[in-house]
C-alpha cells in the first residue's frame, strides 16, 4: 500500500507540469490563467504530500501495479475538473457535469455533456482537447518516460497501462526507453497528423483548418478521441480533410509498437506477419464496404460523398474515436445495429483505442476452433496460435475473463441508465441506453438518439452521468484491475 501510494504521489506531482500549457494558452488569450494554475497547485501538493508521507518505499509489484493504476484514472480527472468548477465554465460548473467531461478527455472516450462548444473560451477547449492527448497513450507511460525513479516496477506498469493484452517487447535497453520510443511515435504521429491538417488549410483546400483547428482535430484523431472545437464535430470540414482524417485515425489504431518496429527499425516482415494487423485492417475494409451497400441502399448517401461518409463512419466508430460527418442516429435500423457492433470491436492492442479490442477477438474465435476441433479429435495436441505463436494459457484466460467481466459491466451500466430514465424524466429508451452504455464502456463516445454524435448527453440525470462516468473509467482500466482491488483476497495477502 506504502508503494502504491508513494507512485502515485510521485505521478500526480509530475502531473502538475501539465497545467501550465493552458495557463500560457490562458495569458495568450486574454483569459484569466488561475484555474489552471490553482489546479497545477493542488495536484502538486497532494503529490508532494503523498511522496513524503509513504517515505522510504520497496519496489513495486504487480499487487501495487493494480492499485496504482486505478487510483491514477480515478485522480487525474479530478484535478482535471477542477479548472472547469473553478473557472466557473458554462454547462461546467456542476462537479458531476466537470468530472464527466474531464474523465471522457482523458480516458479518450469523446463523450460531451458541452450543448453550445463554442461558448467556451480558447484556453478551456485548449485544455479539453489537451486532456485527449496526454490520456490517449497514458500518464503512466509518460511518466515512465520521464521519471527515473519508476524504474522499479515499470515492466508491470507499463503493461497495466497500455490498452489490451500487449506484450511488452524490448524497444529499448529499459522499460524507460520502451516508454520513451512509444512517445516518440506517438507524438511523431500527432505531430505529422497536425501539419497534414494545418497546410489543407494554408493551401485553401479548407477554410476552416486553422492552425488551433489543427491541433485540435489531430490530438483527437491519434488518441482517438473525439472531442472536437465545433459543434457539429467532423461534419462541415472539407472532403479533402475528412479523407486526412480517416486516414490519421486508421494509423492511429495500430499498436504503437508495431509502428515503431515498421518506420524505425524496418521490420517489414515481423510486421507483414502480425495477423492482428491484418484482421485489423481487413475489419476496416469490410465493415466500411457493408456501411456503404447499407447507406447506398437506404438512399441515406450517393455518389463518390457516399463512399467517403461510409469509410468515415466505420474507422472512427471500430478504432473508437467518435467523429460524424454525419448524424447516424437517423440512419436505418440495419446500419445502426452495424454501428453498434463496430463498438465492440476495438482497433489494435497497444494503441489508445478503447472497447475489446482486435487481438481478443482474435484469440477468442482461435479458441473456440480449438475448442470444436478436440471435442472431434479428444486426444489430439492442438495449441492456439496468433502470428505463428503459441497462446499460453494465461493468456487464453485472461481474454476469456475480460470478455465475460466486460458484458457483464455493459449489462449493469444499461439496466442502470434503464432503471434512472425510469424515475426520471430523461425518458431515453432502451436502446438509447444500451448504445450510450456500450459508447462510454468502448470509449467510443457519441451514441444513438439524443446522446447521438450532435447531440449531448447534457439532458440525462446525474445518476446516469456518473454510472456513464464510471463505464469510461472501467473501459480506460480495461475492468480487471479495479476487479481485482475489490476482491478480499486483494487486502489479505
């Protein structure tokens, strides 16, 4: 507990350095920069206290990897509210509506409680967009990047924090470089992203790209997001732009450290050979083709624009982002239950997608082949494999536990958003929350109906918000380490 919590403190004191970008954002704007930098202060004495505190610790391990982990997603968007109760930020100042939205920026989920965005002032849709980019690959990661002193330990972080059943290969001669080239690649692709976009809009192809609309759009789309600095999210951006950011997106939801062995290390065939990948990109392919056929068919799209809005709607709801460049919540029922599906897809482990995951999916149905193919050949040895290795058996359990703790998750949040549209009068159907259970489990984000992708989840009580809030906190953690602190075991040993 001791070492939990003097991590944690250790985090949080180094989370403080993230508040002075909006402060300086703040100055530069002509708006007041003490939010910010009262929250900087608080985080920074909270961390400060705790370090001091828990003294002298021993190394980490995987127990305290588990705590660490959860206290750090439950914290973070605390401190991160705060600039929004304190600068009294319109639609807000309600610490349940600040921490829903501060929870959804850093958990990369998308989701809004926001009816007017533009009301808000530059510094605080910097900060919105900027809570995207730094919980998109993690603070843990970060801070295993930065702090030398997380050393101990790190291996354990390190894959409790990177979304999915990654293996942690060896980038680097430490778990400290590891972490440092996955951010390389993350912010060499964030900062390719943001040029992309900005010289569409210096080159005249889109008026509306300027250089903080640039940002912006990009940070989403590589933390596959959402959120954005217009009200109607991706759908009044120029075609050109739209294709970049499909595009961004698709990249974005391949596993980092893929990418990494690919641009830096040239590892084609490794790459070529990784059959997540391949399932990934084939997914993309298929599911925006079945988009198009039903789109086309409904007459709900035409010509070239309708290919275009096809493969938009399927990369950003499969890799998880959330952007609309147009309001599917009118579509038919065929493309909306298509939607639906993609939400429990995932893009690749490894990358800030949310939701299953493709390499679970993956394992699962190579597991229950396996599993048909012995009841036919009892005595037959038959291993599983993915990319031509072995899946050892933890691993097959772990899949198999995630996948049943994660509908069981989704089955709770629904009939809870079910049981509160009951006694209240948000008087959202059952579908309508089934889909806002299943958008904020997967960080996804929008849904269906009124919490649609141009719609708010503004209009819902304040229970629903926090078991919302609480679906995107559990989707980040990916369910098992909070699942794990709960047990008595846990606190025995």
């Amino acid at each position: 507990m001791r070492t939990a919590l003097g991590v944690v403190g250790a985090l949080l004191a180094w989370f403080a350095v993230a508040f002075v970008a909006p402060a300086v954002v703040a100055l530069a704007a002509g708006e007041p920069p003490w939010p910010f930098l009262v929250a900087g202060l608080a985080v920074a004495v909270t961390g400060l206290a705790l370090k001091r505190l828990t003294g002298k610790r021993p190394p980490l391990g995987i127990r305290e990897g588990f705590l660490v982990v959860v206290a750090v997603w439950l914290l973070v968007p605390v401190f991160g509210a705060l600039p929004f109760v304190l600068g009294r930020v319109p639609q807000l100042d309600h610490p349940v509506d600040a921490y829903f939205e501060a929870m959804s920026g850093f958990t990369a989920t998308g989701a809004t409680v926001l009816t007017d965005v533009n009301a808000l002032g530059l510094d605080m849709l910097f900060w919105r967009q900027f809570t995207h980019w730094l919980g998109g690959l993690g603070i843990i990661v970060l801070a295993l990047a930065v702090l030398p002193r997380l050393r101990i330990g790190g291996r354990e972080l390190l894959r409790s924090e990177l979304p999915g059943p990654v293996e942690v290969e060896s980038l680097g001669a430490t778990i400290r470089e590891t972490a440092r080239r996955l951010w390389k690649v993350y912010l060499a692709v964030t900062v390719i992203g943001m040029l992309v976009l900005a010289s569409l809009g210096w080159a005249g192809l889109d008026p509306r790209m300027g250089l903080f609309n640039a940002f912006s759009y990009a940070t989403s789309a590589v933390s596959l997001g959402g959120f954005t600095p217009e009200a109607d999210s991706a759908q009044g951006l120029a075609p050109v732009t739209q294709w970049a950011l499909c595009g961004l997106m698709a990249v974005a939801g391949v596993n980092l450290l893929r990418l990494y062995r690919l641009a830096a290390l040239r590892h084609i065939r490794a790459v070529s050979r990784d059959e997540e990948l391949r399932l990934y990109l084939v997914l993309l392919a298929v599911s925006a083709s079945v988009m198009g056929v039903e789109l086309f068919a409904d007459g709900t799209v035409d010509g070239l624009g309708g290919v275009r809005h096809a493969a938009f709607q399927a990369v950003s709801v499969m890799t998880t982002t959330g952007f609309a460049t147009l309001d599917w919540s009118s579509w038919g029922t065929l493309a909306t239950l298509t939607l639906l599906a993609l939400m429990f897809v995932g893009a690749c482990a490894g990358s800030a997608s949310g939701s299953i995951k493709v390499v679970r999916h993956l394992i699962l149905f190579r597991f229950a082949r396996h599993e048909l193919e012995q009841a036919v050949h009892p005595n037959a040895v038959l291993p599983v494999r993915v990319s031509g290795r072995v899946v050892d058996n933890p691993t097959l359990r772990s899949a198999l536990v995630f996948a049943f703790l994660y509908v069981l998750v989704l089955a709770l949040g629904t009939f809870g958003l079910a049981l509160d549209a009951e006694a209240s009068t948000t008087g959202i159907g059952a579908f309508t929350a089934l889909g806002a259970a299943a958008a904020c489990l997967g960080n996804v984000g929008p849904a269906f109906g009124e919490v649609g992708p141009f719609g708010s989840y503004a209009p819902l009580g304040h229970l629903s918000k926090v078991i919302l809030t609480a679906l995107m906190f559990l989707g980040r953690i990916e369910i098992v380490p909070l699942a794990v602190l709960l047990r008595r075991s846990y606190w025995r040993a």
